[in-house]
C-alpha cells in the first residue's frame, strides 16, 4: 500500500501541490486524507507520495489542474537566498527567473480560485514579491491561512545534510511537522471531521 492510499480517507478535499518536488507539503495533507495532485518540472514520480504530473507549470495551461481546496507552492528559493547574502559571495545573481515563477505559481494558485493557498519561499524572497504574511523558522508564507506559532525540531533540520547529489531537493523538503500543522488547520477550518 502506498502513502496516499494508506491515509485517503478526505475525498472531498483536493490539494494542488505547485513546485511539489518530494513531497515535503504534501505528507501532512496527506496524513489528513486529502487527495493531493503534485506539478514539478523534474521527474519526482518514484518518491512523490501523492498523485504526481511532471509539467513545465511556466508553461502549463490552467485545465491542467483539477479544483482544488488548497493549493500549495513552493518556487525555487537558491537565487533569493543569494541576494540576501553579501556581494561578496554571490557577485552575479538572477532573480528575474525566481521572481517571475514564485509569481507564475501566484498566478496559478489564485486562478484557481481554492479556499485555501500558501506559498512557501525564504526571507530573502521578500525584497522581490512583497513581505510574506508570516514564518515559522526560515520558511516564510505568504498565505490567506490565519498564522499560527509552530515549535518543533524538524524545522531547522535541513542545514544538518550530508553532501550528496539530492541535498538541494531535501533541504527544500517542508519539514513535516510544517506540513502537518497547515494539514490540521486547514481541515479544521474546511469543517472536516476525524
């Protein structure tokens, strides 16, 4: 049995899961028994636990997706995490692409008309897209979920990686107790029942 069949038991309830990678957002939804639909460029079909679609979503058409209650995004954070650092480090730095998917992922997310959307990214992002709603750790928001304070240790967990060829994609993984804790609220607010 796989992930999402263990815990589907929410029909009711989509989940659009943007820039999805491994599948970090979507382990707490998930859990909670949404069906979730993730979109990346690469190829994350052998790990993703939902529903996955590889697709270019710079160019995707928005028939593509299906209703969705949330969506969830998160765009690649490398170029704005650069231009937060010193000149020094990072001399030459390109934000044109990381802005304009962090607002293509936007677009797609309010398009699409959920009652929910979160889209995930770093501190440095908010020079470029205007300030984030709120953050829990290095993970900011911007969001119409109400903010909520999350404690846990998985939060700071991805500066303990090993070097090895996946490190980028695993140090982008949401930590699931970040994950879970938007599963949670979420349903609660969307009235489902345990």
């Amino acid at each position: 049995m796989d992930y999402m069949e263990k815990y589907h038991t929410c029909k009711d309830y989509v989940v659009v899961d943007l820039g999805c990678g491994l599948g970090g957002w979507s382990k707490g939804f998930i859990e909670k028994g949404f069906e979730v639909h993730g979109y990346d460029i690469q190829d994350f079909s052998d790990h993703y636990p939902g529903i996955f679609h590889q697709v270019d979503l710079m160019e995707a058409s928005l028939s593509i997706f299906p209703e969705a209650d949330v969506v969830l995004a998160s765009s690649p954070c490398t170029e704005f995490s650069k231009a937060s650092m010193p000149r020094s480090w990072h001399p030459v730095v390109h934000v044109e692409e990381a802005i304009a998917m962090f607002n293509r992922f936007k677009d797609i997310a309010l398009a699409l008309k959920p009652e929910f959307y979160v889209l995930e990214n770093v501190r440095g992002a908010q020079k470029f897209v205007g300030k984030a709603d709120f953050h829990i750790g290095s993970r900011y928001f911007w969001t119409n979920v109400p903010p909520f304070n999350l404690v846990a240790d998985d939060i700071y967990g991805k500066w303990k990686l090993p070097p090895s060829r996946d490190r980028a994609a695993l140090r982008s993984l949401i930590p699931l107790s970040i994950s879970r804790a938007f599963a949670q609220r979420i349903h609660d607010m969307l009235g489902g029942q345990e």
